[in-house]
C-alpha cells in the first residue's frame, strides 16, 4: 500500500515525456488517417477508440511498455483501422463487420420483438423519445437503434413518408 503513495521525480518525468510523445503520435496519426478515427459510425470505429486509449494509458503508465512500443501499437491500430474502412467499401465485407440498423418503432407502433433483438428496454426507448423532444407516440415517424448503438428518433413533422434512402439499410423485423 505504501507503493500508492510513493513519488519519484524520474518517474514524474517519464511519464511526462512519454505523454507528450505518445499524444504527438496520436494526433499525427489522426491527421494522416482522418477524422473517422475517432467517429463512432460503426462497432469498428468504437473498438479503434478504445484501442487507441487503452494504449494511450498503457504506454504513459507502465514501465514495462516503451514509448517505442506505444507508437508502433498507435500506428499498427490506425492502419488496421484504415484497412477496415477501405475493405467495408465491399457490400459483403460491410455486412460482416457492421451491425444492421433495427427499426423498433413503425409510427406509434413499439416493435416488441426488435426490441428483443436489441436487447434494448422500454424504459430505454422512453428515455430516448423524452430526450427527442417527443410528448406524443403520435409525433413518431420511426426509431432507429443504430449500428453504434444510438437510437435516433424521426419525427412526424409533416405528411410526407421518409425517404426510402435513409431506411434502405434499416432491420424491420
């Protein structure tokens, strides 16, 4: 326990140099890769953000991971990322990496069995519809629990249907 409280000045500045270095190589790394690095538009995409801090908190902290070893996990996790988003470009390869957005709600219709499927609670999709702004099932158009596990909420503003484009890749059942 007395380890907890220990404070040496080496170890101060070790973690201090290796934290500037390691935070130069992720912004480098995010400028040559993109902003997608750190989107959440896909399950990927939030495995790469983790990944990226856990190294981050790795290589500041433990003795035993060099800054040299964080830099090359930092580089190595961006190019797979990279790799990944070319290879999604591909409809099969999308389809094995990606979730498929649910729809769980059809107008003022819950889809209990989509909810099932998302493993997501009623209590859940009240939440979501209160922070929409929604004061009436009436006001839904649809509901949508994303691929990065958002649950977007469209609203029934006007008469017309929504655009088949923006439901083309939606799960109804």
């Amino acid at each position: 326990m007395e380890e907890w409280f220990k404070f040496s000045w080496e170890a101060f500045g070790a973690i201090c140099i290796t934290a500037v270095g390691i935070y130069i190589a992720v912004i480098l790394m995010t400028r040559i890769c993109g902003k997608r690095s750190f989107s959440k538009m896909s399950s990927f995409d939030f495995a790469m953000t983790v990944a990226v801090g856990s190294i981050i908190a790795t290589t500041i902290l433990s003795k035993s991971v060099s800054l040299t070893d964080g830099i090359v996990g930092i580089v190595t996790v961006y190019l797979l990322q990279m790799g990944a988003a070319f290879a999604r470009r591909n409809d099969t390869v999308k389809k094995l990496m990606d979730n498929t957005p649910l729809l769980l709600m059809d107008g003022e219709i819950i889809l209990e069995e989509n909810l099932r499927k998302g493993r997501v609670a009623k209590s859940d999709l009240r939440a979501k519809l209160r922070e929409a702004n929604v004061t009436e099932l009436s006001e839904v158009k649809a509901v949508i629990f994303e691929t990065t596990g958002d649950i977007s909420v469209l609203h029934k503003q006007h008469e017309r249907p929504v655009e088949d484009f923006l439901l083309s890749d939606v799960a109804r059942n």
